[in-house]
C-alpha cells in the first residue's frame, strides 16, 4: 500500500516537476500540459527510485533538472510535438 501511495504522490508530483522545469527552461517550448505531465512523471520517477537515498528537497532538484533535459531532448529530437492550438510566437 506504501508503493502505490509514492506512486500516486509521484504522479502528482511529476505534474508539478514538468511545469517547474518548463520555467527553467530558456524561450518558450510550445509543448501541451499532457506532455508536460508526462514528462515530469518520468522524470519523477527515475529521481524517486534513482535518487530516493537523498534528502527531499535535493531530489526535487533534480528531478527538476532531468524533467528540463528531458523537455529539452524531446524538443529537439522530435518527440514532443508543439501544441496544436498553439499561436505562433515569432
């Protein structure tokens, strides 16, 4: 019952994580919110079982900044597509 309460609070987290590391990021990533989410819960989850031997705080950090690559990778690779009702920000 413990491991699906992480799971579930790393869910939410992940959401929170893929928003957080879109704000790092420089320039605007014209991604939508369900690959937001996705990819804050990927990286919530490999900083959960990766780094869960560290203190809290310093494994929200960086799963914040693997959330950011991982934006950045998907962006650039083409696996994040930009957001269909998107304006476009010249």
């Amino acid at each position: 019952m413990t491991f699906i309460l992480s799971l579930i609070g790393n869910i939410i987290l992940g959401a929170i994580v893929g928003y957080a590391a879109r704000a790092v990021l420089p320039g605007a990533q014209d991604i939508g919110v369900p690959q937001t989410i996705g990819v804050g819960v990927i990286a919530s989850l490999i900083g959960f079982f990766v780094f869960s031997w560290f203190w809290l705080p310093i494994t929200f950090v960086i799963t914040i900044v693997l959330a950011a690559a991982g934006i950045s990778f998907g962006i650039k690779q083409g696996f994040l597509k930009p957001n269909q009702g998107s304006i476009d920000r010249a």
